[in-house]
C-alpha cells in the first residue's frame, strides 16, 4: 500500500511527487550472485522472417537487462516482470533470488504481495456499486456511516465519496503512527485503522490538495460493507476475481500470514544500517482495503486490461475512474483508484502500483493493449533504485 508506517507500508506514489515521507535506505547488505534469467522465448519464426527473428533473439533483451540492473547495481534480492504485447503473447522474467539463504530460484511469474494494487480493485467495486444505484460519488461519508469521521478539521459531511477514491479529502495518514513489528504480527480491524487516523489533524481542507492516505481506502472499504453488508473480500472476489478469472490473486483470511503460491521471500530493513530481514510472513491487514490482497504480475496484467476494456465497470464509471487530478511533479496524475503515466515513446499507460513490507510492484496498460507488471522483492528507496523499476516498465511497454 506504500503508507506510511514507519516503513512497513507505503503509499504507491512515494518517489512520486505530493506530502511523501522519507524511506530507510534499500542498499542490500547480502551481495547477490547468480542471477536467475531468460525471457521466455518468442514463437519460432518461419520462412522469410526466420533470419529476422534470429537477429532479434540474439540481441539482449530490454526486460531482461532491467531487471538484472536492479539486482546487479540497486541491490534488489528478486526481481520478477511479466509482458503482454498487443498480440495477446505473453513473456515473463526473473532476476536475483528468491531466497537469500537458500539461493533457490525465483519462481516464475510468483506470488507476491501487491500492496496499493488492492485500492483499484477497492475503487472497481465502490464504482460498480455507483453504477448500481446503491452509492453515489459525491454524496458524503456520512450519508453511508453517519457520525463515523470526525476528528480535528475533520468531517464526514464534508468528505465525499470521490474524494476518497481520489486522495483528495485531507484526511490523515494512519500507518506512519504504527511500527513495523506491530503492522507485522498484529491483527487490525479496520475500524481500529480509522481511530488511529482520527487522533490526529486533517491535512488539508476537502478537496483543496491531493494527499495520498491510506485512510481514504479504509473508509471506502466500509462504505461498501454497510452498502452491500457482506464483508469486502467477498465482494472483490464475486465482483472482480472470480468474474475475470484472476487464479493466482487472493484476500488473505485473518490471522493469514503466509504466501499460498510459489513466491520469492521478501525483505524489509529499518532502519536504514541494520540488515534485511525476512518480511515474507506478516498479517497484511493493517493493509485492509488500501493494500492487502496477494497477487502476481500477470494477473495483474489481466485486470487492468479487463478494467481498461470496460470489462468491469459501465463506460460512465470508467470514464469517471480516469478523471484525473496531478499527482505531484513527475506526470503522475490520480484519478480514481487509477493512475497514469507517461511513457518515453509516447502516450501514458493506467495502472497504480504499490508497497508493503517486502515487495513493490509497479506497472499498468496502455490502450492500445500493451501490458507490464515488475515486482521487486525490497521496497527501493533511493532516486536511482525507484527510477530503474519504473524504467523497467517503461522498457517493457514501450519495446
């Protein structure tokens, strides 16, 4: 969710412009040896293009290369990336290591914790829902949790639904007030998340600044509870899951702390001169709503290309989601759960990204069809270590 804890969970916009905090150092203390390669291989060619296609399979390949600088020069212990091109075909990739004791190779197109991923598929559901008439986006928080949000300079009736999805509320961020051992092996309700928020003073005024905070997602999460009374892993699972046939993406269960898949171990240090620590293991939900589904890059592929194509929501509710306000001051712009982001050949690509202890993933569609996801498994903190992930998505889309 790249929030805000002390470092356990951050907001997907951290090196991205707007209020951002500053991470622990990512330097890896473990120098990493063999790394784990290979593209998978394209279609054998036939006929005239055989030539053609040997010259290209001999050339490195852009993904690759990525990847391997991110374990080579940022110190990343793996880094995993799944491709779709505009034909459908799909190539995946692995760097690194999945295990720093073991050695063991990362496993292909693994498992992973997706962090700030889940507040696109929080957003679809709360969007479906205004397509069904049972919420209406600029309506306030109070319409659906009365007397819930109130706080110093705090208001749910003047906190819209939209300004929720879209960070534009001025409400608090709650996990810089919690530590990592405690997001780790703790469980929270997410009515315990908003209370921690609430101790403290807005922001800003509703609607006057975009400001990432996870707690917009909390509240947009038990909007939709009280909304459709079931629990919010349920509905993302009937509503979005299972409806596009995502196998390999799940809500973990309360009190579930391991990975179900195959899956690289990820790492976490902080503060910044004390080693890595396996963080594969922990209770995600202090991520709840804003970041706790578990997910792999070509499953997030599927989504947001479902999402883009109008697979889950009505074309007015898609066209609101990519409503976009700035997001600081590199291009970011947020719109609603979705974000998007220039691309160095031109056009933007839709996606979010996300962190929590252990893992970040970064990627998103074009509308052409182009798809990429990287994850890596230690949250870069550096300039060059953040730049490098997003140029292996910007290689990935636009080679």
């Amino acid at each position: 969710m790249r929030a805000q804890t002390r470092q356990g969970l951050r907001s997907s916009t951290r090196h991205q412009g707007g209020r951002r905090r500053r991470a622990v150092s990512a330097a890896v203390a473990v120098a990493i040896g063999v790394m784990t390669l290979g593209a998978l291989a394209p279609p054998a060619a036939s006929g005239s293009d055989s030539a053609a296609s040997a010259a290209a399979a001999a050339r490195p390949d852009a993904v690759q290369q990525a990847l391997n600088t991110l374990v080579r020069d940022d110190g990343m212990p793996a880094a995993l990336a799944s491709v779709q091109d505009r034909n459908g075909r799909i190539r995946t990739y692995t760097a690194g290591v999945g295990d720093l004791t073991t050695r063991s190779k990362v496993p292909r197109d693994g498992q992973v914790r997706i962090g700030s991923n889940t507040k696109a598929f929080t957003a679809v559901v709360v969007l479906q829902l205004v397509g069904e008439g049972k919420i209406r986006l600029d309506a306030c928080v109070d319409t659906y949790l009365p007397g819930l949000v109130r706080g110093k300079g705090i208001d749910g009736r003047r906190i819209t639904v939209r300004r929720l999805l879209q960070h534009t509320s001025g409400l608090p961020e709650y996990g810089i007030h919690v530590d990592d051992d405690e997001i780790r092996n703790r469980y929270f309700e997410p009515r315990e998340l908003l209370d921690i928020a609430l101790r403290y003073k807005a922001d800003a005024a509703p609607g006057a600044k975009w400001g990432y905070s996870n707690t917009n997602y909390v509240l947009a999460g038990l909007i939709v509870q009280k909304v459709t009374g079931r629990p919010l892993a349920e509905e993302i699972d009937r509503r979005i899951i299972k409806r596009i046939g995502l196998r390999h993406t799940y809500f973990p269960t309360p009190g579930e702390m391991t990975i179900r898949e195959p899956h690289p171990h990820g790492y976490h240090r902080n503060p910044a001169n004390t080693p890595l620590r396996d963080f594969t293991e922990m209770d995600p939900s202090a991520g709840w709503a804003a970041g706790q589904l578990i997910s792999t890059n070509s499953d997030l592929n599927r989504f947001f290309t479902a999402l883009l194509a109008g697979r889950l929501l009505p074309a007015a509710q898609l066209a609101q989601m990519r409503t976009t306000v700035p997001a600081g001051t590199s291009g970011l712009r947020y719109g609603l759960g979705l974000t998007s982001r220039p691309l160095s050949c031109g056009g933007v690509y839709w996606g979010h990204g996300g962190d929590i202890a252990g893992y970040e993933t970064r990627g998103g569609v074009t509308d052409d069809g182009r798809a990429a996801n990287v994850a890596v498994t230690n949250i870069p903190t550096d300039g060059a270590a953040t730049q490098h992930v997003k140029d292996a998505v910007d290689r990935a889309l636009c080679g």
